[in-house]
C-alpha cells in the first residue's frame, strides 16, 4: 500500500504542471473492492471460486467533447490470497494472485439532474498478473501472465464544486488469468481543472 501511495504521489506531482495547461481535465483517486471471479483451483482442492481484494487506481481524463471524456489510468487489484491445510495442518498450500493494470477508456456523462450524472465506460485494459503457488517444501510456482482486454463500467458522479466531484462506479475488466475474470466496485473523488 504504501508502494502505490509513492507512485501516486509522484504521478500527481509530474502530471500537476501538465495539466495546468489543459481546460476540462481531471485527477481522479479511489479506492474499491475488486473481484477475482472464477479462480481455478490449482491443487483440486475447494479453494473457492470468488476472492476479493482492497484496490486503488489513479487515472488522468481530459474532454474531448461536451459530456465526453478519455481517461487513463493505473489500478492495482490487490493480491487475492487463499491458504488451504492438508493432513490436520502438516502441509499448507498457498495459492496468490496479484494484478495492476494500465487502461484508456472513453467516459460519457448523461446529467439526471444539475448535480447527478449517469456515466457509461468502455475501453481497452492491458492486466499484468503474477501467481503464486506453493506447497512448502516440496513445490514453489511463481508466473507472470499479461493480456489485453476490453472494460465495460457504469456508475454515478456527483458535483459537489466546480472543482470536485464524486464517482461510484462498477467495472468489469474481462478475463486477468486462467479464466479468472476481475471486477471493480470502487467509489473516488475528481479534481477538475
């Protein structure tokens, strides 16, 4: 966590003098619950099909047209971790996975009222997912696995200033690994400038 609050940090302080310059752009943090759906079991075991994740994402956007917006962003997943005990305990068997990904997404903004917007999203999504397996000390299996997918999102943004607003939003980000297909459900706040 503290990892991904350096990088913010850094990302804002060189993006600030750059988006200065830009009329209608945007700084959005959050955070949110992501969902590893789908998680094979390595071992065939009932490990559990779904595992949940703390999130945190950055993203920069900029209008292109009236209630239209590119963004990009990062978001780091979390690790999605399960250990599982064989014979009373003798034998552990962890299992991990851990995805950050890059995205760019087109955001248009349907206003409901003066100070509720509807927001849609769709775009491209490059995952970076690294597994971890093992059964000490017989076994260790660390692998990295990178794809590209579409996102699809839907959520509210609320005004609350001219410079700030809200979003709470949901984000299916297709398939990271192995079939396992990963969601968001995050809530963040925007600094329009």
């Amino acid at each position: 966590m503290r990892k991904l609050f350096v990088a913010l940090l850094l990302c804002s302080t060189f993006l600030s003098p750059i988006a200065s310059q830009a009329e209608g752009s945007y700084l959005k943090l959050g955070v949110g619950e992501s969902t590893y759906a789908g998680v094979p079991s390595t071992t065939g075991l009932p490990i559990g099909s779904n595992r949940t994740s703390t999130s945190g994402f950055i993203a920069y956007g900029r209008s292109i047209a009236s209630n239209f917006a590119a963004e990009i962003g990062y978001i780091d997943f979390g690790a999605a971790s399960k250990k599982s005990n064989l014979f009373g305990g003798d034998i552990v068997i962890a299992d991990q996975l851990k995805t950050r990904s890059f995205y760019v997404a087109g955001v248009g903004d349907v206003p409901l009222s003066s100070l509720v917007l509807f927001q849609g999203k769709l775009g491209m999504v490059m995952h970076h997912t690294n597994t971890h397996f093992s059964i000490p000390p017989f076994l260790t299996e660390n692998t990295t696995v990178n794809r590209t997918r579409a996102l699809v999102g839907a959520g509210f943004k609320f005004q609350f200033s001219k410079e700030i607003s809200g979003v709470v939003e949901y984000t299916y980000f297709g398939t990271a690994v192995d079939g396992t297909e990963l969601s968001l459900l995050s809530a963040g706040l925007l600094y329009h400038f």
